[in-house]
C-alpha cells in the first residue's frame, strides 16, 4: 500500500508538500520500527536484569538508552507535527 501510495504521488501529484510529507512519513516509520523498537526492546530486558540484581553498568546503560529512546519519540512527534502542519497548511 505505501509503494502504491509513493507510486501514485510521484506519478501524479507533483505538489512539494505531498511527496514531502510522504517522505517524512517513511523516515517516521524508519526511526520508528528500525531503531526505537528494538530499543525499547532491550530497554525492558535491562529492566528486567535491574530487578533482579542492582548493578551499575546494568543502570548506566539503562538511563542512557532511556535517553535515546526519549529523544528519538521527541523527534518523531516533531516529524509528525511537521506532517501534520504540511497537510493542512499546504504550503508549496
């Protein structure tokens, strides 16, 4: 569906604010699904280990993956107001 959807844009809609935000749309799904899931993944596996046994290196890889995963759903709220903001304001 989202290759028939690319396919359809670029064949007949040439306006900058569809194929931009169909762009924007797929580096979405990337950071989404390619690097905060499988973070999270092992954010809830080194919570589990933290149960168990308190160990330092355990906690310190936790925050800072913690803080990855913050800043990365930052970024795709902000790519997804800008998506939002170009299909409605559809500025070129």
């Amino acid at each position: 569906m989202l290759v028939a959807g690319l396919l359809l844009s670029i064949t007949r809609f040439t306006q900058g604010w569809i194929l931009t935000s169909l762009i924007l749309y797929i580096i979405v799904l990337v950071i989404g699904l390619g690097i905060l899931r499988p973070n999270l993944a092992r954010l809830m596996a080194l919570a589990e280990q933290l149960g168990e046994a308190s160990q330092d290196q355990l906690q310190s890889e936790f925050t800072a993956r913690s803080r990855r995963q913050t800043q990365g759903i930052l970024v795709l709220g902000l790519l997804v107001i800008i998506i939002l903001i170009l299909m409605v304001l559809k500025p070129f």
